[in-house]
C-alpha cells in the first residue's frame, strides 16, 4: 500500500470519528436535563426612547 492510499484512509477514518463525536455531542445536547423544576420569571417591559433633540 502506497503513501497516498494510506493517507486517504487515516482522513476518511478521522472525518469519520469527527463525525461520529459531532453527532454525539448533538444528541447529547438535545437529551432534558434533570432539573426539571424551572421556574420563568416575567420581567416588565422597559421602553428606551431618545430625547427631544433640542434647537440650537
């Protein structure tokens, strides 16, 4: 086996594991935690408007 066939067979089997542990880490994000207890908190609304300019 030549130098290139090698080569093209560790990036395939890196691109491969890449994939695998990208996929992983996405469904392992996707999965609910254990706290299931989470309370929301409504916050007021805030309006910032800017000030009348002023005529020299």
């Amino acid at each position: 086996m030549n130098i290139q066939a090698q080569t093209k067979i560790v990036a395939f089997a890196l691109a491969a594991l890449t994939s695998v542990s990208l996929l992983g880490a996405t469904i392992g994000g996707m999965q609910p935690s254990g706290q299931t207890d989470v309370q929301l908190i409504a916050l007021d609304t805030v309006t910032i408007t800017a000030p009348a300019r002023v005529a020299n």
